[in-house]
C-alpha cells in the first residue's frame, strides 16, 4: 500500500477545484471552436497552475440557446451544487451560452455558491466589480448573433423551397428515402403498405380501423412522422390520416408546412398563411396515382361533412 504523507494531502485539499466548460459548435468545425482544440486548451492551463486541480471537462455538441438542453452543461452545475467545483473556465460568453437569461441565471446561480466562472477571451471573472454588466452586454451581443443565424438559416431553407428542393423533415417517411441530394425514391416493400392504406379507405374503412388492422397483422409502421411525432410501431388513426393528406404520395410537395415560432425555445407551429408556402408538382415518383389520392382527399371532405351533420 501506498503511503501519502499528510503534507501532500493539505496540499491537495487547499487546491482550487476547477472545471471547463465547451460548447461545440456543429456548424463551425474549425481547429478554433473544436472539442480537440478546448480540451487540450483548458487542460493545459489548468494543469500549469499548481494551485489548480482539473475536476473535468464538460462539453455539449448542442445549440447554446436553451441550457436544459445541453445534457453536460446541467451535469456540471449539479456538480457546482453538490459542492464538487470550485471554480469553472469557459472560451467566451457565447461558448457558455447565447440566451441572455440562461448565461446570467447560471452566473448567478454559480456566484450565490460562491463559485466564479472565468471567461478566458474575453478576461472576464463574474466575482469581480462590473463583471455582471460586462457579462450582460456580451451576452445580449451572443444572443443577437443567434438570432442572426437562425435568421440566414430559415433564410437558405426557403431559398431551397423556392427551388422545390426537399429539405429536412421528409427522411423518415413510410414509403421514400430521401437521397444525400434531397430527392425522394420509393421503397417498395413500404409503398405497398401505403398503397393498401389508401385502398383500405376507399373501401370503406375509417382510420382508426385501418390502424387496428395493420397493428393486428404485425405491419412495422416505424417510420410514419406526423409533425415531428414518431410513432414507432403503435399503428394509430392519427398516423393513418397523416398518410392519406400527404401530398407527397401523389409525386408533389408542399413546402414550408411548419415553421419555427422562436429560435431561443426551438417551437415549431404549423403554418396557417404566417409564412408563403410552395407547392411542386411532380416533383418525384409517386406511391399513389394523382386520381387515387384526389379521391381519398374528396372522401375525407365528404365523411368530416357528414360527421358535423351527424353531431347537429
């Protein structure tokens, strides 16, 4: 057994417990911004101060606007809370996090426990004088500079639309795969699962029944997506009416069906006129036959009036 000598162990407890703190940019993957380039960065000062002992780095490949979000981000101020950190270093303010309220809450936060966040660019240490006001001002800055991004963001995607490109959304449709270029080719064995959805209906069949059916016969349905919901395996009438209204079976799109209320909370809304919406015909091979799904689409129109006759 090893033995320590007291002397070394004082000298362990009187060291600073320190944490960095990165958030990697995904959409940045420069030597600058890279997990690689921060961790060898913070490693290297915490490591050449003695009175410094390295708790951990923690890191997020996550957008910087909502803290909850970022799994590593919560670890480490549960850390701080538990009383495991003594003090944290971050790159920048915009590093630490681009929504003005979560970076001062977790300031804050952090210097109630009596632990300070050191920002290295910016020389910025939250326990001293006009640390808080510089902190804000910067803050707001990185939030803006978000904002601007999510902006030229949705800016291209609709330049994409305009084009009648397909953008991100569509990848996990029953029926297609979407190609690396963004185009849309069917898969068979899942094609004659829709085909059958849509004869099923004309037949006579409600959603609901069709659902029971499929889930009866053991039809993998994993892929369907209906505003962002998956619905893995569990066949329901909400799945089943989301394929029977998609456009897209019959060979057309219609783009820009959601949009994104605010970029700091990431909510997304469908779009009831808020924002112009582009409709390509024949845009790829369809599973349906134009006639078919314009049928279906006149029988749903023709049940609904007959279900608000029937409740009156």
């Amino acid at each position: 057994m090893q033995r320590v000598h007291a002397p070394a162990l004082e000298e362990k407890r009187n060291r600073t417990r320190v944490a960095a703190y990165c958030r990697v940019s995904t959409d940045h993957e420069d030597q600058e911004t890279s997990f690689e380039a921060q961790q060898t960065h913070f490693t290297n000062l915490i490591s050449g101060n003695p009175g410094w002992e390295l708790v951990g780095i923690y890191a997020d490949e996550e957008s910087g606007t909502r803290a909850q979000t970022r799994e590593n981000f919560m670890r480490m101020i549960a850390d701080c809370e538990a009383g495991k950190i003594d003090m944290v270093l971050s790159k920048s303010i915009s590093r630490w996090a681009r929504n003005t309220l979560d970076s001062l809450k977790y300031i804050r936060k952090l210097k109630a426990l009596g632990i300070p966040i050191f920002f290295t660019k910016e020389n910025i240490n939250t326990m001293d004088a006009g640390g808080e006001v510089l902190v804000t001002i910067l803050a707001s800055i990185a939030q803006q500079e978000s904002a601007s991004i999510s902006q030229n963001v949705q800016i291209g995607v609709r330049y994409h639309y305009q084009e009648g490109k397909v953008c991100s959304g569509v990848h996990r449709l029953l029926g297609y795969n979407r190609t690396p270029d963004g185009s849309l080719v069917i898969v068979p064995e899942e094609a004659e699962i829709v085909q059958r959805i849509f004869r099923d209906y004309l037949d006579g069949y409600s959603p609901k029944h069709i659902a029971r059916m499929l889930a009866e016969e053991g039809v993998d349905g994993n892929k369907i997506t209906s505003g962002g919901t998956v619905f893995e395996r569990n066949w329901n009438d909400q799945g089943i009416t989301y394929i029977l209204k998609n456009e897209k079976y019959s060979g057309d799109l219609l783009l820009q069906k959601y949009y994104t209320v605010d970029f700091l909370t990431k909510k997304v809304a469908s779009n009831n006129g808020q924002l112009p919406q582009y409709f390509v015909e024949n845009s790829h091979e369809p599973v349906i036959p134009r006639e078919i799904f314009q049928q279906v689409q006149a029988e749903m129109a023709r049940r609904r009036k007959h279900w608000q006759e029937f409740k009156y």
